[in-house]
C-alpha cells in the first residue's frame, strides 16, 4: 500500500496524528501540531490544516516561513557563553 508523505520547511508531518486530530473535530490541535511540529507561524499552519488534504499533493515538500527564535522539535538551542 503506497502512504503519502507529506513536508513541512523538510520536517515530514505524521499524517497519522494530523488526521487522527482532524477525524474528532480537533482542528486547532492539528494546527498547533503543525506550529510546533514544523517550525511555521500560526497563519502558514491554518492554512494548511485548512487545505489539507484536498489541496496538498501527496508527496509535497511545503516552505513556508520559520518562526524567529524557535527550535523544531527535538532540537535543542545550543547554550550562550556568558
């Protein structure tokens, strides 16, 4: 069975989660999943929650503008000399 995949800015977005969130009317959650997921403002990630899935071709690697000052998940900011 072939999956799509789907990236945000090169961070691939589950799209188990995402559509586990948008099945139970959880669309803020989705949206907050992508902000922190993938490094993208508020704005970039409505709308994509909003055109997903019928206006995002699978296999899309997305580029939207990163939030200033914030590490994607899992990464940790190296730590300033003081």
């Amino acid at each position: 069975m072939y999956q799509k995949a789907i990236t945000i800015n090169n961070v691939p977005v589950d799209l188990v989660i995402l559509d586990n969130f948008l099945n139970k009317n959880q669309k803020i959650e989705a949206i907050k999943y992508i902000v922190e997921h993938c490094n993208v403002g508020l704005r970039d990630a409505k709308s994509f929650v909003d055109n997903y899935p019928e206006n995002i071709e699978p296999d899309s690697n997305l580029n939207f503008p990163k939030k200033e000052g914030v590490q994607p998940e899992g990464k940790k900011t190296p730590a300033m000399p003081t």
